[in-house]
C-alpha cells in the first residue's frame, strides 16, 4: 500500500479557501483511493457519504484543521479514486480504510451516512481504529432495507435518464423535503434536471457532479442491504462510538441511532436541534460544519 502526493491546492471547489494537500493509497485489489489532507496534529479520517465526494466536507475539515491533521478521501468511483469492482461488497470499503489508516496513523473516523456503515465495519474488523464518530448511518433494523428501487434506478440509469434514477434514490432514502410526497413524480424529475444542469454551469475542475455521482448509488443500495443484516455484529465493537444525528432528519435514521446507543459498549450520543441529514456537511449543503467541530474536537481530544 503506498502513497503519492500529487500537488497543492488553495482552494476548495466553493467551500472557502484553504490549502491542502492531495496524495493517494493503494487498495489490497490496486485501486488507486485519493484523499484531500489539510491541517497539523493526530490525524482524523473524515469519510463522506452518499450522493457526496471529499469536497463536500471541506469546511468541517477547515474547522478541525487547526488541532488535527484531516484526511478526506474520495470514496470509489468519484474524484481522485478508482472504480468499485465488479465483485463489490463491504469489504472493499474497509480495505480502501485500512490502506488509508496504513498511510495517516490514524486512530479516529468520522462517517456520514453511508461513510457512517463503513466506519462501523471497519471499527468492528481493524483493531488501528480507537474512536469513530458516526452520523445517521442507514440501518434498517430486521433485514429491512428497502431493495425494490434498484432495479427501476438500474433501469433509469441504463436508458440515460440521471433526473429521474436520482429521484429514486432519494425518494428511497426519505432525503426529499415532505412537499415533495404531494408533487408529481415528472415535475420532481424535471426539477431534478435543471438543478443538474445549473450545478454543471457553475462546476469548476475539482467539483464531483451529480451527474457523475449518480452511478454511485447502485454501490450506496447494495452496501445499505449488506449491513442490514449486520446490526448484531455490531454489539463487538470495542471502539468508542460517538453517535451524531438531527433533530430533523428521518424517523429511519433515528431508530438507527436509539438501537447503536443501546448495543455498543462504549458509546455516546448528541443530537443537533434543527440540523438534518446534511448537518456534517458544507454550508451549501445547509450543512453547519461548525457545530460538528465542535462536538468532534471534543470526542478526538
């Protein structure tokens, strides 16, 4: 497992100005995993979740940076790293970890989402891993993960439709706004398609898009239905947990959250009032970076 860095930047694709380092690991199957570093200290491995690539967590990286150094890798099949394999499972997402903590030292994740599954997969199997951070991971409790959506978003995907496999995704996810249940399924897609265009209008070189995102999802679903059925491994884990979540975010996820606070045996939780889904995230993401810091800096100290 080796690295490279690549160059350095000043700046961050819309999330402010900072400089930061680029560089890449090697996975036990050779794919190339690339990472954003910035800051000075113990380094913390920020992982993203879905529909997002390193730069949507820039700003939360900013506000650590002065005490850690932050590493944020593009998960596969988005920015700097390779692709998923035609093999794909959980597994893969914990060796692209292991090669990333091999390369950093470091002891601490945090997750979002889907980030968050990983994490805990790979806080259950990697012994390197001493506290994780973990945001609304999507477990379903029973092995009751919604499956349906992947074939109609395979399909939509196939036959060149990015608007409307998107909405799928989300209407999946329950990530919509709840107007969203009252408007037409076309109009919601058609929506989809001027946002996707508008975001490519102003997208400078370092920006993941949407519409290059979008593939990722069938890799968000199969991931989401593998865990389902791993909730009671879970109760092994050793780490120390902090479970983050928001006081607006899905009934879903917050069951999640209530199950992981009663399994694992070292754990803690904080809810933000008024923070959803996207509270970890930048602020044109109606993220507040800022206030995950700050809880994050005090779980790593």
């Amino acid at each position: 497992m080796s690295t490279n860095n690549l160059r350095v930047e000043d700046r961050s694709s819309g999330a402010g100005s900072e400089a930061y380092t680029t560089g890449a690991v090697t996975s036990k199957d050779g794919t190339i995993i690339g990472y954003r570093r910035l800051g000075q200290g113990p380094a913390v491995v920020l992982l993203h979740g879905s529909m997002e690539s390193a730069q949507s967590h820039m700003q939360l990286a900013q506000s650590l940076a002065d005490a850690f150094t932050v590493y944020l890798p593009d998960r596969r099949g988005r920015g700097l790293s390779g692709p998923y394999p035609v093999d794909y499972s959980r597994q893969t997402d914990v060796e692209d970890m292991e090669a990333l903590l091999i390369e950093s030292g470091a002891h601490n994740l945090f997750g979002v989402s889907s980030g968050g599954l990983i994490c805990l997969q790979a806080a259950l199997t990697l012994p390197a891993i001493h506290k994780a951070a973990i945001y609304e991971p999507p477990l379903f409790l029973n092995g009751s993960a919604p499956t349906a959506w992947l074939a109609r978003y395979d399909q939509e995907m196939a036959r060149g439709d990015i608007a409307a496999a998107l909405v799928t995704g989300m209407k999946a996810a329950q990530m919509g706004p709840p107007i969203f249940n009252a408007i037409p399924r076309w109009i919601i897609e058609r929506m989809t398609s001027v946002m996707i265009r508008g975001e490519e209008k102003k997208a400078d070189g370092d920006t993941v898009t949407w519409r290059a995102l979008a593939p990722t999802l069938h890799y968000e679903g199969e991931l989401v239905t593998e865990m389902a059925g791993a909730l009671e491994t879970f109760r092994a884990i050793h780490a120390e947990v902090l479970l983050l979540g928001g006081s607006k975010s899905p009934a879903f996820l917050k069951t999640a959250l209530d199950w992981l606070e009663h399994a694992l045996p070292q754990v803690e939780r904080v809810e933000f009032p008024g923070l959803g889904h996207g509270g970890s995230g930048n602020h044109d993401r109606r993220g507040q970076p800022e206030r995950v810091a700050h809880e994050l800096r005090r779980f790593f100290a």
